[in-house]
C-alpha cells in the first residue's frame, strides 16, 4: 500500500503500488511468452465460440503489463464476441482484464467503471473466481484513491470468498494485499500474518517466485520496525529465491533494499556492494525506474562515507534517462543529493544552481500536480455526473424492461385467450353445422316418411275403397240369386209338406236357415261397406227421436221380451247422419235385448258432456262379455255364441265402432258376466272436427 508520507524515508515504498501490480499480473498469471505462443497458436484453430473467448481473455491478461494497446484490443474483441454469443462469464471477464489494464495504464476512472461491470454480471452469474478477483481490484481502486477503510473491506470480503471456495490464487494475491495495508499502517505483526497465508500457499505449490517476493515483504516489515537483523535475514533468504528462478528485478529490488538496511546498520562497505549491485542488475534489465531508486540509494551509501564525487558520478548519470522521469519524485530526490553533495564538496555555487532548478521543476511539479488534481476533480465530477445520469437511465430502463415485461405476459395471456376463444368459437361452429345438418337430414327424413306415408295412406285408401267396391258389388250381386233361392225354397217347402216328406221337412228348415243366415252376412256386409262412404250427409238430429223410431220398429220384440227402453235423462240433439245414428243405437239396443237371459230385459240409455264430447252409454243386464272378448267383439264377422243359441252375423259391433270412428269417436264396452254390458262411445260436438278425425279414419 501506498501512503505518500512515508515515501521519502522508505524509498522502495512507493514501488509499493507498481510491484504491486506487477505482482498481480505477472506472478499470479504465470504466463511466459512460451504460454503466449501456445495460445495465439491455439486462436488460430478456434471458431466464434465461448472457447475462443476464454482464450482472448487469456492473451489479453498475459499482454497487461507488456503491451496495454495488445492487450486492451483482446479484451475488446473478447468482449464484443461473448456479448455475440450471449455468454456471460466471458464478457465479465473481459470487462474484468479491461479493468485491469485501465489500472497499469493509470486511468483509473475507466478502470472502476468496466470493473463495476465485471462485478455486476459476477454477482448475478456467481462466478466466484472472477468475483474474487474483481473484488480485488475494487479494492485496489479504492486504496488507490485513498479509500483505505472501504479497500480494506472489500478485500477482507474478497479473501473471505477466496477461502470459502479453496481458491488458492484468491487467498495469495488478496493475503499479500491485505498483509500491505496493514504494514502501511504500522501493524507489522498483522502485516506478516497475512505474508504467511500466502507463503503458505507458496510453498504447497512450490511457487519460488511467489515465496522469494513474500520473504522481501516480511523483510521489509522487519526494516520498518527497525529490527535489522530479522530484516536482513528475510532479505537474504529472499534473495536466494529469487536467484533460483533467475529473477533478476526481484534480486535487484533486494539488493537495493539491502544496501539501505547495511546503511542504516552502518555497514557502509556491505551497503555500496548492495548498491551497486542493484543499480548494476537494473541498467541489466533496462529498468528506469528502478534505476532512478538504485540511484538514490547509492548516492545516500556514498553520502553517507563521505564520498561526494562518487555521489556526483552517479547522480549524474541518470541525467539522461527519459524524460518522462524527470519530474517523478525519485529524480527530484536524486536532485537533492546532488546539492547534498555539491554541499559536501563545498561546492556552494553549483549547489545553489541545482537547487534553484530542482525547485523550479518542483514548482511546476506542484503547479501540474496542482492542475492534475483539478482535473482529476473535473473528471470525478463528470464522472459522478455520468454515474447519476446512468442510475436514472438504468432505473428508467428497468422499469420499462418491467412494463414491457408486463405488457408481454399481458399480450401472452390475450394471444391465450383468443386462441381459447377462437377453439370455442370453432368448436361451437362445428356442434352447430353438424346439428344444422343433422337437423337438415331429419327433416329430409321426416319429409321422406311423410312422403312415403302419404303415398302409403293414398294406396290404402285406394285399395280400401276398391274393397268396398268389391264388398258392395259382390253383396249387391249376391241377393238377386239369394233371394231367388229363398223364395224357391218356400215354394218347395210346401209342396214337401204337401207330399208328408218328413225327413224332407227337416232339409227344407236347415236350407231356410243357412239362406236367412247367408242374407244376414250380405246385409251386414253390405251396410258396412256403405259405411266406407264417408260422404254421408250430416244434418241437425234429436237422438231422442232416433231412439223412439227404434223402439217403434221394434214393438212386437219389446213387447215380447217384456223390455224396458230407459233413458235417464233426455238425449241432445247432435249433427249427424240419421241412418247412421239410427243403426249404432239400434245394434246396440237390440245386443242388449238379444244377448239377455233376464225375464225383463232392461236397457238403460244415458249421455255425459263435456267441453268437445259427449259420452253416450247403453247398459242391458245381459248376459256379459268375458274381459279377454272386450275388444275382439269389434272385429268383423266376431262372434262370441254360435248361432244356433244366439242369431246373428258377427258385423253389429264392427259396425257401430266404424260409425262412431266415422264420426271422431271412440268405442269401448265395460262388462261382467253374469251381470251385464254397458257400451259407451264419444262423438264430438264440434262437427268440424269430427269431420276432420273421421277423414282420418
Ligand atoms: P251379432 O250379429 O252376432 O250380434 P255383433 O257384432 O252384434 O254380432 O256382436 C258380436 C258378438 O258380441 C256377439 O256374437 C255376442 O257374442 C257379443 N255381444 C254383442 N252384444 C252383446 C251384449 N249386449 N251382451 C253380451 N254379448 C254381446
């Protein structure tokens, strides 16, 4: 760690910070240009993919402190080609060497700011190792500013993490930094406790460099408490480490850090060598800097033995190093020794001129620090500007990325909805075209059998009234021969009865009677077959007189029969066709009388009304109908009896149900053997509608 106040009486503490990062980068890399060529080989055969990334990053961290524009062009490359492929890790480590490169470049604003990047994806993705080290570096941003307290807590984070992962190049590098921060404190105990976390780790790995570099920092804690011996040992050892690996910089910042340690312990003889030794490996190696600091420190040795030429020799020898240097603080304290010793020389004058320049320079050292500082000031302001005005576009980003995020789950759910509805409409469309045709099919198929039904019902009709015909023609026909055998039979049934042919008597009545059965079965065909003609005239009739027309046709039977015609209550006067009326009460009337055993027949004749109906019912206490005959009695040439007991054809009741169907009603009969038989039937006031059921019939 860098503190400014400290600087001038330990001089290699401004290396600090530089050493520092050379550390970071080169120690912790590990990367030799061999490891360069093999990875610049290997780019060679990569496509665009995360490897070629990975490998770019790569490159970029071994060209940090090199070659910063190289380096820097990796990154970027590396950067544009992760953010192509999406892939996260990639791009945050790309920002991360970015960072770091901002760092050995000094722009340390630019730094913090692709570090912030690299932190931002880290945390999101949790990509430990690169959180470490960008940890890291935040924390070695903010030191840099000055923000030691911050620093230090990100790196005890950083460690924190690095130890919870086992990630061994975590514990190294941030122990190392954390042991510096508090070695720049005067916590030298502490300081080296952290040096040995990573010594530590050094040795398991076997990593000499590594080691040599922690020996000179536990050496160096020892030099600032003033314990020299501890001191030089540490530096000894770590100078034999650094000899194993050949690695002539370390030697030389040894050397140089031992020649200050022998000055201090006034061992002036032991102090040159160091010093020279230092600044001999230095102008080796080609570096400036390190010269600048090997300089100084052989001037203060030569200073020190009295010996001010030599001081002046190699003051002046650095008078041509870049100018770049001329106004870094190690230059300006090469100056001052240079008066010291001109002073020594008792060389006022030339004294006086040096130190004339060197405040000059100083000056405009203060002057352009003083204008660096402005500047930096102007820098961080904008760049606080710029952090403001970013939070406020992020925030406004954020929150248009939540309404775009809103209105695309809403656009979601509509686009379901209308998918949802669109199936149902389909759906619904389907259900309906499908019933519309099948509705369309039944009512074609309804037609179709109304069709067929009616050609059905024509044919039957047709057929129905050529059977009528036929019935009509062929009874009509059959009663002139009938007749004529009737008569003739009576003629020779007298002359048989003349002649006293006995057995021919008995012939004579069976053939009297077949014929008087057989003109029965052709009257009743032939008044059914009139029936058929529905065009029968309907007129208004009084049923009561219908009725009493009966009873005078029937007199002598009546009378006979000791018959008793009741009606309990008089009949209406309905729109009919008399005849017909007329033959449905007398066949009933005369079952009534005939199919009766009683002494005194009774026939009860009675009517019931209702809005379209009336109900007629004629009851006898006859004989009765078995309930399995009540509804075969209807059927033509249907007889119960034979005829022998009872006379008849079997058409009454035939008849009379195809008068009153005729007409729109009904016919049925109620019985009990035994006991007697009521018959009832309907006919419909409204003579419309009975013309209309009875065209149905
Ligand atoms: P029929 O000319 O033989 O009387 P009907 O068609 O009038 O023919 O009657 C059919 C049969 O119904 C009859 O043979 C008889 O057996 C029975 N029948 C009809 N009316 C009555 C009744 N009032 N009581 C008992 N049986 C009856």
């Amino acid at each position: 760690m860098y503190i400014e106040k400290t600087h001038l009486t330990l001089p290699f503490r401004k290396y600090y910070f530089l050493i520092g990062l050379i550390f970071y980068l080169l120690f912790t890399a590990n990367l030799g240009s061999a490891q360069i060529d093999s990875l610049e080989k290997r780019l060679l055969g990569l496509p665009e993919n995360e490897e070629r990334v990975d490998v770019l990053n790569q490159l970029s961290y071994a060209f940090a402190y090199n070659d910063t524009e190289q380096s820097l062009k990796l990154a970027n490359e590396a950067l544009e080609l992760s953010e192509t492929l999406g892939y996260e890790k990639g791009k945050a480590y790309s920002y991360h060497y970015l960072s770091a490169v901002q760092t050995i470049k000094g722009e340390f604003e630019s730094s913090k700011k692709y570090n912030k990047m690299a932190l931002e994806i880290g945390e999101r993705i949790k990509a430990n190792d690169l959180l470490i080290r960008a940890y890291n570096m935040k924390a070695y941003n903010w030191d840099k500013e000055g923000k030691v307290d911050e620093a230090i807590k990100i790196f005890i984070k950083a460690l924190d993490l690095a130890e919870a992962t086992n990630n061994t190049w975590g514990i190294r590098v941030i122990s190392t930094n954390i042991g510096d921060y508090h070695a720049s404190n005067g916590n030298f105990e502490k300081a080296r406790t952290y040096y040995r976390k990573s010594i530590a780790i050094a040795e398991a790995h076997q990593q000499l460099n590594l080691l040599s570099w922690n020996y000179r920092q536990i050496a160096e804690s020892y030099f600032k408490e003033g314990n020299l011996q501890e001191a030089k040992e540490y530096f000894n050892q770590s100078l034999e480490l650094a000899e194993k690996v050949d690695d002539k910089r370390t030697m030389a910042f040894i050397k140089h850090n031992l020649a200050l340690v022998h000055l201090d312990a006034n061992e002036r003889t032991k102090a040159d060598i160091a010093a020279n030794a230092a600044l001999r490996i230095f102008k080796e190696v080609g570096d400036q800097e390190g010269l600048l600091f090997a300089t100084t420190t052989s001037m203060k040795v030569c200073l020190a033995s009295k010996r001010p030429d030599k001081a002046i020799r190699i003051g002046k020898a650095v008078e041509y190093i870049s100018e770049g240097f001329k106004t870094s603080p190690t230059y300006l304290e090469v100056q001052e020794n240079l008066v010291a010793a001109y002073e020594q020389k008792q060389d006022y004058k030339t004294a006086h001129l040096i130190h004339k320049k060197l405040h000059a320079v100083k000056d405009s050292v203060d002057y352009q620090n003083r204008l660096n500082d402005a500047m930096k000031l102007e820098e961080k302001y904008d760049s606080e500007k710029k952090e403001t005005e970013n939070a406020l576009l992020r925030a406004e980003q954020q929150k248009q990325a939540a309404t775009i995020h809103h209105q695309r789950l809403l656009n979601f759910f509509l686009v379901l909805v209308a998918i949802l509805v669109s199936v149902l409409g389909y759906v619904i469309y389907r259900a309906y075209e499908e019933k519309t045709s099948n509705n369309q099919l039944l009512e074609e198929k309804v037609n179709e059998r109304t069709n067929e039904l009616l050609t059905t019902n024509q044919k039957l009709l047709q057929s129905n009234e050529e059977l009528a015909r036929f019935a009509y023609v062929a009874s009509h026909d059959l009663r002139e021969p009938l007749r004529n055998i009737m008569n003739f039979t009576q003629l020779l049934q007298g002359e048989v009865q003349k002649a006293g042919l006995k057995e021919g008597l008995v012939y004579m009545n069976i053939i009297n009677k077949s014929t008087h059965q057989m003109n029965q079965l052709i009257l009743g065909t032939l008044e059914f077959t009139q029936l058929s003609n529905k065009n029968a005239q309907n007129e208004p009739l009084d049923l009561n007189k219908t009725v009493d027309n009966i009873q005078s046709s029937i007199t002598s039977l009546l009378t006979k029969r000791k018959v008793t015609i009741d009606l309990s209550k008089p009949l209406p006067t309905i729109e009919a066709n008399p005849a017909r009326m007329y033959s449905l009460f007398k066949n009933l009337i005369e079952n009534g009388i005939k199919y009766n055993q009683s002494e005194a027949p009774t026939i009860k004749i009675d009517v019931q009304e209702n809005a379209d109906f009336y109900t007629f019912s004629v009851k006898d206490n006859g004989i009765g109908i078995e309930k399995a005959y009540q509804d075969t009695v209807f059927e033509m040439y249907k007889r119960l009896q034979n005829k022998e007991q009872y006379d008849g054809a079997g058409l009454g009741l035939s008849n009379c149900k195809k008068i009153v169907n005729n007409m729109g009603g009904e016919i049925w009969l109620e019985s009990e053997v035994g006991k007697g038989t009521t018959f009832l039937f309907t006919i419909a006031k409204s003579p419309k509608r009975m013309k209309r059921e009875a065209t149905l019939n």
